[in-house]
C-alpha cells in the first residue's frame, strides 16, 4: 500500500483522525477514527472511509497517557499500510494569528509562536497542540503540518476585520480573525465541484455544531464571519454564549465579583445552548425535550443565526445560495426548517420532503435563494494542505 498522511482534529474531549493516501494529487481517505483518552476505557475505534468498523483499541485509566494512544495509532496505521508508512502527521490548529496564513511544517520555531495564542482560544489551543508535542517526543524525525482554522480568513480586511476601538489595539493584532475556516474552505471547494456557476453566487456558509459561525463566501473567498478575536464571538453555542454586550461582563465583574477566570468559564462553558436550557449543550437533547427552557435555547439558537445570516448577507450585497454544515447543520431538519422560515422575507424557501429525506439541495422551486446540506470535511481539507506542503504543490 502507498505512503499516508495520518490527519488529526482535535476537539475539546476527543481527536478525529483520518488516514489518507497521498499517492494520488487527491489525498485519498482510506479510513477514519476516534481517539478518545477520558472515556472510562481509553483508547481509539477505526473504521472505513464508508463507516464500516474496522479496529478498536482500549487502554486501562492506569496504562493511559496521550503518547501511548497515540503510539498505538501509529502501530495500527503501519500495519494497516502493509508496507507503506505515515509520511506525515497533519493537525488542526485553531488560532493562526496574524503570521500564519496558510499550513506551515512545525518546529521549535513555529510550535513557540502558536502556544504563544493561546489566550486567544484558551479551550482549543492546548488542545491542538497537545498532540503535537507528544508525536515530537514519541517519533521526533516524523514531519509534522500544522493547518490553521483562521487561514481562510486571512484576508479580511476593513471594515470587516476591524473593531471600533482605539486604533493603537489594532496595531497589536486585536482584530477579527474567524474560525472554522478548515470547514468553510472544504465547502468552497465543494460549491465549485457542483457547479461553478453556484461557487460564484453570494452564499452564506453556516458550520452548526458544538462549536458554530458562519461565512459570507464569494468565488472561493471569504469575505465576512460572525467570530472575530477568539471563537466566543457570533453565533449562540454548545456551551459559549456568542455576540454579548461587554456591557455585562464590566457589571459582572465590577458590581458582582466574577473574576476573569470566572467570566472565562461562564463564557466559553456555562453559556450557550447549556446555559440557557439548564439542560444540555447537546441540540439533540433539547430537540427531544418538551421543557419549555429547551425551546427556549432552540429558539434563540434559530434567531441568532438567522439574525447574523442577514447581516452576512448585507456584506455580499444579496443572498444567493444558503449552506448548512456542520454536526447540527447537517443532521437536524428541524433547526434548517426554523432557520429558512426565519430567512423566508429574503426569498429562503425551503422544501419540506427534501428537507426531512436529507437530500443535498432542499431549496422549493420558488426558493429565490438555492439551499444545500453539505457534509463538510475538515480532515480532507487537513490532507489536501499537507499535500502542497509535502509535494510544492
């Protein structure tokens, strides 16, 4: 079997990976998994590029540590490569900052100036970069990428990038960067496989998950995002409470004593759709409670992206095309069906058996406004970077 890129995307309690076949100019996914080192059993599943079970691995909490996992991904990879082998590990890391505006090979260097973030993305960058130090001790000579979520919107610029604050602060790089940019420039790439004629149209991409922003996209290119400095800002979600009058944070702090640990965790952990219902994080759950502080959640869920689907939709000057990814995007008729119905004054009409049949365009034919479901792949997007770096291409 051919050389691999062994991809990783790590979450905030568990790591995607993938394994790719570099051999083509495609990168090839021949089977994915999940790494997961605080389940009760730590250890990883791996199944094919169909979803089809392949392998799982488990470890005792005593014998479990990040570089054991890891070691045994790479025992099970070699094996499965039968002869072939993992030329490089690719990995997503959250903040690029200012300097990183495409995937860059990692070292000492540029491991020093992406930890140097991480107070710009307290919950993700540890994350991202944990294993990256652990495959640096484990096997030190294999090459490593790092593909970055604020690379996509690199080229922001103002007014779109800019805060209205004293100028000074945007000299030192406080400005609105956007996330999620491995999903979006996936679902670019998708739109132009479609059609070209749709990868020119005035569309917004909504990433609804856990973690959730959406992008105003033209011609491949990002031209507007609801995060800006870090990923708490835009969108409601799982956990964090998105766009909020700072306002509140100055009275939380000054007049009832949160401390900024304390707002750090209200905002990134309490917040959201968890904070609101009193419930869960999970849309899911909500979805299936007849708690009315379930529907409330929803409801705000469904009014915030709709209300910042329009604002996106003033900076491309009109609505073309409407994208739904991501776990919730993708997977729940019912958010699509409340967000179109939200979006319906801007001609976003939507079709309700292709909705609830899950097919990839679910627009009415009297839609002014072309919907699709796309399933989006940040792994892909992680492999085909990697390849540019790996091959000068």
């Amino acid at each position: 079997m051919s050389d691999a890129v062994l991809v990783l995307n790590s979450g905030s309690s568990s790591i995607k990976f993938g394994l790719f076949d570099m051999s083509q100019i495609e990168p090839y996914l021949l089977c994915k998994g999940l790494l997961d080192e605080y389940a009760a059993k730590p250890g990883f599943t791996v199944t094919d590029a169909g979803g089809n079970h392949l392998f799982e691995n488990r470890r005792t909490p005593a014998d479990n540590n990040s570089e054991a996992l890891l070691g045994d991904i790479f025992d099970w990879s070699n094996e499965y490569l039968a002869g072939g082998r993992v030329v490089a590990v690719g990995h997503r890391v959250v903040h690029g900052g200012r300097d990183f505006a495409g995937p860059v090979k990692v070292t000492d260097t540029t491991l020093e100036a992406m930890a140097a973030l991480t107070p710009l993305a307290p919950l993700h960058q540890p994350r991202c970069l944990s294993p990256i130090r652990a495959i640096k001790s484990l096997q030190p000579d294999l090459q490593q990428i790092a593909c970055f979520d604020t690379a996509f919107h690199h080229g922001l610029a103002p007014p779109v990038s800019r805060f209205a604050i004293p100028r000074r602060f945007e000299e030192m790089g406080i400005r609105r960067y956007g996330f999620h940019g491995l999903s979006f420039e996936f679902i670019a790439s998708r739109l132009a496989e479609i059609s070209p004629i749709l990868a020119g149209k005035r569309t917004v991409a909504a990433h609804l998950g856990n973690g959730a922003s959406l992008c105003a996209m033209r011609n491949g290119r990002s031209v507007d995002t609801t995060m800006g400095l870090t990923p708490l800002d835009g969108l409601m979600m799982g956990t964090r409470c998105g766009v909020i009058d700072p306002g509140v944070l100055l009275y939380l702090q000054q007049e009832r004593g949160m401390s900024a640990s304390e707002l750090e965790e209200m905002l990134y952990r309490e917040s959201g759709l968890l904070g609101v219902s009193g419930i869960s994080a999970d849309m899911r759950v909500l979805l299936a409670s007849e708690e009315p502080a379930a529907v409330d959640a929803i409801d705000l869920f469904t009014f915030r992206v709709a209300n910042e689907a329009a604002a996106m939709a003033t900076t491309l000057g009109g609505l073309e095309c409407l994208v739904f990814a991501g776990g919730i995007g993708e997977h729940s008729r019912e958010i699509r069906q409340q967000v179109c119905d939200r979006l319906r004054w801007l001609g976003v009409i939507i079709d309700h058996s292709a909705n609830d049949e899950l097919k990839q365009c679910v627009s009415a034919k009297n839609s002014e406004v072309e919907i699709l479901v796309i399933h989006t792949s940040e792994e892909t997007t992680i492999a085909r970077q990697c390849s540019a770096i790996l091959f000068d291409v």
